[in-house]
C-alpha cells in the first residue's frame, strides 16, 4: 500500500508555490552551478523562485558515486529537490514538477519505496516546514472565511434537522 502520510493545506500551498514557473520573472534563462550560487541570486533578487532557468543537481549513481547533471527547471524547484535524499532510484525529476497534492504523494511514496521509513519522515519534516514557510512568506493561506457558503445550505441543513428529528 501507499504510505499514509499525505500532505494538507498549507504545506501543499506552500510547495505548490515554490514549484510553480512563471514567464518572463527576473533571471529567467540564468545558468547556476550549484545551490550557493543560486541561493545568493535569489537573495540579491537576481533571479525570482519561479523563474525557467538551467540549475546543476547533483545526486548518487548506482555505485554511490556523486554525479551532477543539469536540468530546465526553477529555483524553487530546485529548493525542493534539495531535501530528496540522495539516492539512485529518486532523480531530480520527482521534484521537477508542479507539486499538486497528488504529486507530493507520489514523491513522498517514491522516497519510500526506495529509501525507507527513515528517511522518509526526516524528507517529509523537511517539507512539511519548507511548505509551510514558503506559504507564509507568499502569504497565502486558507481560512473558514475564504469559503463560499452555497446557497443550498440551509434547505440542507433543514431537512438533516427535519429527518433527526423523525428518527428520535
């Protein structure tokens, strides 16, 4: 079976954001060769999170080897893909994606399948507190008065109410 740690709310807003790409954002088509580089851009506002850039990833070959390659991808991506555990079996690409609530999932199962129950938790804290960060630096957020009551509520309500009041 899948794991049954599933992402929520905030945390999936959060790493959504990071993982989204916009057009034409400051040091978009920018080349970094590693996360300093990059994480310096980002502070000196050279290049937004969302920007289409080229970043060098670097992960583990079959032979416990570090072997770097280069991706089109985001900043914000690449911050995710950061806190993959280095591993064979989980490329950069599971991270190299919009992250849909369904996506987190599908990482946080490939991290699984490959790495353990270990690593797994320590990948998910990691993006449970990147998530929520991001979410809070975005300033993005749902609340109870963000929803839209339906017009049908009440008769819903009522006749709940009517049938409750049948049954006792």
């Amino acid at each position: 079976g899948a794991p049954i740690i599933v992402p929520s709310q905030d945390m999936v807003l959060g790493l959504y954001y990071l993982s989204i790409v916009n057009q034409n954002e400051p040091g978009e088509g920018m080349v970094f060769a590693d996360m300093g580089e990059l994480q310096h851009a980002l502070e000196t506002k050279a290049v937004t999170l969302h920007a289409k850039i080229k970043g060098r990833f670097r992960t583990v070959d079959a032979e416990g080897k570090v072997v770097s390659k280069i991706y089109d991808t985001t900043p914000g991506r690449m911050i995710i893909g950061e806190l993959l555990p280095k591993n064979v079996n989980v490329p950069y690409e599971t991270a190299n994606q919009e992250m849909t609530k369904k996506n987190i999932s599908k990482m946080i199962d490939t991290v699984y399948r490959h790495c353990g129950q270990k690593e797994t938790v320590i990948f998910c804290d990691r993006i449970m507190a990147l998530g929520f960060a991001h979410a809070c630096r975005a300033g993005i957020s749902f609340g109870k008065d963000d929803m839209l009551i339906p017009d049908t509520k009440l008769k819903l309500v009522s006749d709940t109410e009517a049938l409750a009041e049948e049954y006792e």
